[in-house]
C-alpha cells in the first residue's frame, strides 16, 4: 500500500515520494505571534500535526520546521499600541502558543525559527534575486519582487495572468488576489516602524512577510524539500510568494508537495468577534472542555473539508471519548497482566481498514469509522465473554498505536486536574472514615465540576461527565 496525499500544485491525489527515501523535510507555517490563536489557527496546527504523526506511523524519519512570524505589519503595529518593544510584545504570544500545544497534545516540531533572528539570511536571499534580476529598488529604498520576469507566476494559485498591471506594486504583507504585483521583499523603515529596523545595502528596513519563510524553510530544510503545509488562505498570496522568491533564487523546484487544511466555521458562520462566535482555546477551556476533546473535534473531520466549530460537537466529542475510555478501561480489567496474544481476526480487519483509510489522503473520517467498529464489536465480545486477556491486552496495544497517529485515545482519569484529584482523595478519605454523607456531597461537587467518579475493588475511577 501507498500513501496518497492530494497536491495543490496539481489539484490531484499524488503517491507520496520523498526525495530522500525514508526521509521526509517538511515545513509548515506557524503563527504571526501578535495574538492568541483561535480555533481557526488551531485547525491548520492539528491537521499538521496529524500529517505528521502519520507519516512518522508509516515509518518515515520526519524534520519538521515550524516558523514564528515575530516581524511585520500587524507585529509591529500592535507593540507600538501597547507601548512595548517588538520582542517582549511578542514573547507573550510565543509562550501562549507553546501552552496551547501542550494542551492540545501537538507534538513539538524539530525547529522553531523566529523571523527576527534570520534576518541576515533574508538579506543574503534578496540579494540572489538582484543578482537574477529579479528584484529592483523603488524611489523609497524599499525592495521589490518583479513578478512580470518570473513567468511561472501564479501556478499554485492557478491565477490568470492576463490582466496584470505591470509594475504595479503591493506594499502590505497580505492582499487578496485582485491586488496582485509585485510584492515587498524588503521594506524601507519609516516612522511607523518605530525602533523596529536593520541595516541592509538599501538601507535602514525590515524583510516583508513572504522572504521571511523562504529563508527560515531553506535554511533548515534545503532549497529543495518535500512537503510545506498551511490553511487555504496562505495559498495566495503568501505561498505563491514564496515559490516566485525561492525559484526565482535557486533556479530549483521549491517544494515537492503543497498541502492545505480548508477553512473553520463556527456554528455555521463565518468566525467574527462582531458576531461573538470568536474561540482561542482559552474561552473553550473557560467553558469546561478539555485540550483532549477540543484536539478530538478538530481532528475529527477531514483536513480538506470545510469544519463546523459547534458546541454540539464538543459534546457529541465528550461523549465519543467517554465511550472509548470505558472500552479501553474493559480491556485492561480483562487483560489484568497478562501478556498481549495475537490480534484477533476481527480486530486485524480493522486494523487493515484503519491504515487504509489514512493512506488515503488522510481519512481521517474512515479511520474512525474502522475504530469504533472495533469498539462495538470488542463490547460484545467482552458482553458474550468471549474475549481472552491475552486478546483483550492485544487490543489494548493494538488502540495504543493508533494513538500515535490520533493522539485522543488517553483516558481522561490521567489529564484530571489537581483540584479535580484533590476532591478525589477528599472522598476517598471520607469513605475510608464511613463518613457517608460527606462522601456523597464531595461525588456532587465532583459531578458540578464536571467529573464523575465511579467505585472500583482498583479505586475510585474518574472520567468526564458526558
């Protein structure tokens, strides 16, 4: 079997070959650290994460490079509002995406390079392109790319060219496509940027937004590497950008494969504070839902499908979860310690219809659909009695590997917050001085928490109130 992953390049399904067999490079667009990250930035994280947890499960040794915009427009702006320098508005973003990670269980990529500290290798980069001709200086000192000598512009986007102003230029970081031109590579300080700025030989400036990317991503991966990832919004015109600036430099193809993540809605609407449908992942922690089922929503559609952010989901989330930790807690109580056997026959068919379903495109939608046919059919076998230890504990690992693609399937017991534990242990005592009443009133605060806790000849065994 292959992996398939769909190009936009070629806007088909392609087999995944690296260029390095066995190795994958992979670079991925991080955050503009000016503020929190909603759920809409959340889904393009998660879709990367699980690409390349995938591709690790497949057997591939993945370095994934994932930058942080630390410089442009809206960076610079926003300090200056607070009253803050560039670095210790910024640094308060970083930390904040670095928490949300960890929350949601994304695993760290490889390299997390800062725009700031690469400025040299963007200045070096726009300098490659006037030597390609490919570049020119406007009457202000700042620096642009000329579109109109790179032919090959507009390929990923699958622009028309036709009506193309030439010489027409475009000064902000982002635009949409009918203000497309030439595009800054470096632009000239002003007033504006306050003490924002290096020195360059078209003097005092700082690199706009696209040359920030096609510097950090060969630096670390090469000028030529496999995979480079983001939302659908980064397609024109920051990857477009990118692809002109970093051919146009190294005369070599950019990246092998471009994959996109489709756009979040949130309760059938376009995301808008006006509209007060706007979540970081903080106002969904306030809310009383976890990273876990908050990771298991985004992941739970496919990655090029349009996803509907609801509380709804959440829910139907928290009660998929709270179904599948009772299922695993089933298989550890009758493998006890005993070794893993065989995988069951039945269990083998899923685990097939599960890879296949990945190799896909990343299906995520038929990998789930094979894991709780897995759970139905396990319940009834454990219902009937008919599942040995040794079957159950394979089972049991067998949902532990899917886990390293999914990373969902933790029970909820091990991610109870400490307050959560300590009432625990409260009741545990009170049960232990038969001091009933006190127990049940501690069971109730618990299940006003949002916990439930269920006796066990193990202990007491919590899980998440459905």
């Amino acid at each position: 079997m292959s992996l398939y992953v769909f190009n936009t390049m070629s806007r088909r399904l392609e087999p995944f070959e690296p260029i390095e067999a066995g190795r994958v490079r992979m670079y991925t667009c991080g955050p503009t650290v000016y503020n929190y990250a909603h759920v809409g930035n959340l889904r393009a994280y998660m879709f990367e994460d699980l690409l390349r947890r995938y591709l690790r499960f497949r057997g591939f040794d993945v370095f994934q490079v994932m930058n942080l915009t630390d410089v442009d427009d809206k960076t610079i702006r926003s300090a200056r509002e607070e009253g803050l320098s560039l670095n210790m508005f910024t640094q308060r973003y970083k930390d904040a995406f670095f928490e949300d990670l960890r929350i949601l269980g994304i695993e760290p990529a490889d390299k997390y390079p800062a725009a700031t500290d690469h400025i040299p290798q963007m200045i070096e980069l726009i300098q490659r392109l006037f030597e390609k001709d490919l570049a020119y200086r406007s009457d202000d000192g700042s620096v642009y790319f000329s579109i109109a000598r790179f032919p090959e512009y507009g390929k990923l986007a699958h622009l028309c060219m036709d009506g193309l102003r030439h010489g027409a230029r475009v000064n902000q970081d982002e635009y949409e496509k009918e203000h497309v031109g030439d595009f800054a590579l470096w632009k000239a300080w002003t007033e504006e940027d306050g003490d924002v700025g290096w020195d360059s030989p078209w003097g005092r400036g700082r690199p706009g937004w696209h040359i920030e990317c096609s510097a950090m991503s060969m630096s670390y991966l090469g000028e030529s590497f496999d995979l480079h990832c983001g939302g659908v919004d980064n397609i024109f015109p920051h990857h477009e950008d990118e692809i002109a600036q970093s051919e146009g430099a190294t005369g070599k193809p950019f990246a092998r494969y471009w994959m996109h993540n489709a756009h979040l809605i949130v309760e059938g609407s376009k995301m808008s504070k006006s509209l007060g449908n706007f979540y970081t992942l903080r106002d969904l922690l306030a809310k009383g839902y976890s990273g876990r089922e908050v990771r298991y929503l985004l992941v739970a559609t496919h990655y090029r499908n349009t996803l509907n952010f609801t509380f709804h989901g959440l829910d139907a989330a928290r009660a998929a979860l709270a179904r599948l930790d009772e299922f695993r807690q089933r298989l550890r109580d009758t493998a006890a310690s005993t070794g893993a056997g065989a995988l069951p026959d039945w269990a083998a068919a899923r685990q097939r219809e599960f890879v296949e379903q990945m190799d896909n495109d990343l299906n995520v939608s038929g990998a789930l659909a094979a894991l709780f046919e897995l759970v139905s059919e396990g319940n009834r076998l454990l219902d009937a009695g008919q599942l040995s230890a040794a079957e159950a504990a394979a089972v049991g690992e067998l949902l532990s590997d899917w886990d390293r693609v999914l990373g969902v399937l933790t029970p909820a017991q091990e991610e109870a917050p400490p307050d959560v534990l300590e009432r625990v242990a409260a009741r545990a005592a009170a049960r232990e001085a038969r001091e009933w009443a006190e127990a049940d009133r501690i069971r109730d605060e618990l299940l006003a928490m949002g916990w439930s806790v269920k006796d066990t000849p193990q202990g007491p065994r919590l899980k998440r109130s459905a």
